[in-house]
C-alpha cells in the first residue's frame, strides 16, 4: 500500500495578515457569539504572534493592555470573558487564566500593573 505524504507549510505572512487585521481591526462580525471569550481571543492572538515571531508595536501594546484592563472585575477581583462594565459578565477562573496568560506575553510593566 502505498501512502502520500503532502508537505504542509505555514504561510506565515497570510496567518500574521490574519492576525493583525482581526486584532487590531476587530474580528469579522461572526464572533460576536464569542464575547465572553474575549480574554482567550486575546490569548490566542498574542500567542500566535508570539510563535510567528511578529513582536508587537508600542501602540498595539498599549491598546491590548487597555483591553485586558475592560476584562478586569476591580470590586470582586478577578478577570471576566468581556468588558466588565459593557457587559456585567461574573469573572471567574477560565477568563481570569487567559488573562494573566496574555500579561505573561506581552512581559510589560505597564501590564504586570494591572494585577495590583
């Protein structure tokens, strides 16, 4: 029997296009169900952006700080899946992990303030 193997390659500047237009831009409207996974989308993206290399810009440090920042629940401690105050989500272990995570990324004082 005889088996194929294809080889597969990332295309890594159409996977970093990707990533930047939804990161930066805002993702296509089909992930508004996903809002209260904000804080993972946010994960998913730094940590793509970390394994392809690309190193975030001053400013798009600072707007993924600020985002972060919306997920925190200051009164009951804790990170919530969307902005806190929009939305009224609880914060609760899985938002708050991916949270911390993504401060653990992006390795910025300005981020690792957030966790006073």
């Amino acid at each position: 029997m005889k088996t194929f193997l294809r080889r597969i390659e990332l295309d890594r500047e159409r996977n970093l296009e990707y990533l930047r237009k939804g990161f930066l831009e805002g993702f296509p409207s089909v992930y508004t169900s996903l809002d209260a996974s904000r804080p993972w989308l946010v994960y998913w993206a730094l940590q793509s952006f970390d394994l392809l290399g690309y190193e975030l810009t001053k400013e798009e440090r600072k707007r993924t700080i600020q985002t972060i920042k919306k997920f925190q629940n200051e009164l009951e401690g804790g990170f919530c899946g969307g902005e806190h105050e929009l939305t009224g989500h609880f914060s609760h272990l899985a938002p708050t992990y991916a949270s911390i995570l993504s401060i653990a990324i992006l390795a910025d004082y300005e981020a690792y303030n957030i966790l006073k």
